[in-house]
C-alpha cells in the first residue's frame, strides 16, 4: 500500500488485507481536521468563510441514537453542491472543483 508525496491519493495493492487497508485509511484520515455543525447553517456559514480557500472538509456526522445534534448526509451534500464543491471518494472528502 503506498500514499502519494502529495497525502491525497492511496494506492492499494491487490492483495493487501483488510487489516491493512483500514490500518493506512485510519492514518490517513486521523491527521485531518474535522468539523461539527449542529446545523445546516453551521454548515453553510462555515463554507461561505472557507469556500475559497480551503480544498476540502471533513464533516462528524453523528448517528441519531448519539443524541447530539448535527447535520445529515443529505445536509452536506446540498450544501456543497449550493458551493461548487462536490461530493468526493469513498474516503468521503469533499473536493472543490477550480
């Protein structure tokens, strides 16, 4: 398994394990800042200050039985379309396109 100079793109060889692959997602995503947003405003007032500079965010979302307020798939994925953002792989980045 091998990561890029850049961090961005993972590169797994085809026959790495389970174990492996979630070893180097998990080093890979743990030194990511990530953000919580109770709502959708939050959310949206977040990306109205950072939209054109920052290249991608990372969103906490909690599950209902948690109790803690916060936003939905559904919540993130319109507000980036709204900021010409899309939604990115399955490490569930957001991209902004250029």
């Amino acid at each position: 398994m091998e990561q890029s100079g850049d961090g961005r793109n993972l590169r797994v060889k085809l026959n790495s394990s389970p174990r492996e692959i979630c070893a180097i997602s998990y080093k890979y995503m743990s030194n990511k800042t990530r953000q919580t947003f109770e709502t959708p405003e939050q959310l949206h007032a977040w990306l109205r200050v950072n939209h054109a500079s920052e290249t991608e965010l990372w969103v906490n979302i909690f599950k209902k039985a948690s109790g803690q307020p916060t936003v939905t798939w559904d919540d993130c994925v319109v507000a980036a379309i709204g900021w010409g953002w899309i939604e990115g792989p399955v490490r569930f980045a957001w991209v902004k396109l250029d």
